[in-house]
C-alpha cells in the first residue's frame, strides 16, 4: 500500500495542469526565464532570482514538476512528493479512450458499482458513493467534488452511467 499523502490528489493535479501550461514541448521541465516571462505577464509582478533559484533545486536553469511541487509544499516529505508524483503519471492523468471503456472495464466498473451499492436498490446514494470514492484514496472534500461534478441530475443520487463516467469511462 502507498504511503499515506496528507496533500489533496484534486490540487496536486491541477497544478500539473498548470505546470504543463508552461512546458510547451513536453519535456517535462520549464526554463526558469519562460517560468520568470509567464509570472511577471499573469501578475504583473517581476520576480526575484532568489525566487527562481528557489523553484530550480538544482540549479541548472530548468524548472521540472517535483520541483515546482517542492517550492509550493514546503513541509512535504519525500514519501509526500513519491506519493503526489505518482498522482500525475500520465497513465494516471489519460483520458478515457473516444469510443467508451472497453467490455471488460464496463464489467469493472458493474462489478464495483454492485459492490458499494449496499441496499441493492441499483443506484448509489450520497453515502455509498463517499463510502466508494474514499475506497479509492481521495479524501471527503474530493469526494464531494466529485459527486458535485458528474451527478449530471443533480439528484444525490448515481446511476451506473453517472458513475461509470466518474470514473473515466466517458459516457
């Protein structure tokens, strides 16, 4: 079992998102000039070299994502950064393929669905989803997000579609 992480997997990933802005050739690594170019051109504020060398740990004029991630959790361990890393692998990060999940990650996702849907009544009330999400790693905030975001009638309440699409299956 993976190291227990107190950083939320939701932020982690959308400052990914956010790093990967910047890494135009998908290199994985920022030059600390275009990091500096950007900075100053979204806030309007010049920022330091001793900004910079605090972004680029090693100090050979790239900025890559485990060291941006350094500078914005401070009193990250290194299991914490190990752990956040493996949030944002791009296998972890893909989108679900165009035509839908495969026959065998539709039975997956039944099979799960089946499992956490304890009254057997075929759909997940707000209780079982949390019960579902949490099994999956992410903590009660994400959980709400998440039931806020794909419960597409807002009802509280998911259909094997609605949780299907959760978790990557497309629709």
């Amino acid at each position: 079992m993976a190291p227990k992480c107190i950083f939320k997997k939701k932020a982690v990933r959308e400052l990914k998102q956010i790093f990967d802005e910047h890494d135009k050739d998908g290199s994985g690594e920022v030059s600390v000039q275009e990091m500096k170019e950007h900075l100053k051109k979204t806030s309007g504020v010049a920022f330091s070299s001793d900004f910079t060398k605090a972004l680029d740990k090693d100090g050979n004029g790239m900025i890559t994502f485990k060291e941006y991630l350094m500078a914005y959790y401070r009193n990250a361990t290194a299991a914490d950064l190990q752990v956040m890393m493996e949030w944002v692998k791009p296998e972890m990060l893909a989108a679900p393929a165009a035509d839908g999940p495969s026959h065998e990650q539709m039975e997956e996702f039944k099979m799960m669905f089946k499992m956490y849907d304890k009254d057997n009544d075929g759909t997940l009330d707000k209780e079982e989803l949390m019960s579902a999400i949490k099994g999956c790693g992410f903590d009660s905030d994400e959980a709400e997000d998440m039931i806020e975001e794909f419960d597409d009638d807002k009802n509280g309440i998911f259909s094997l579609e609605e949780f299907t699409t959760m978790l990557g299956g497309g629709k």
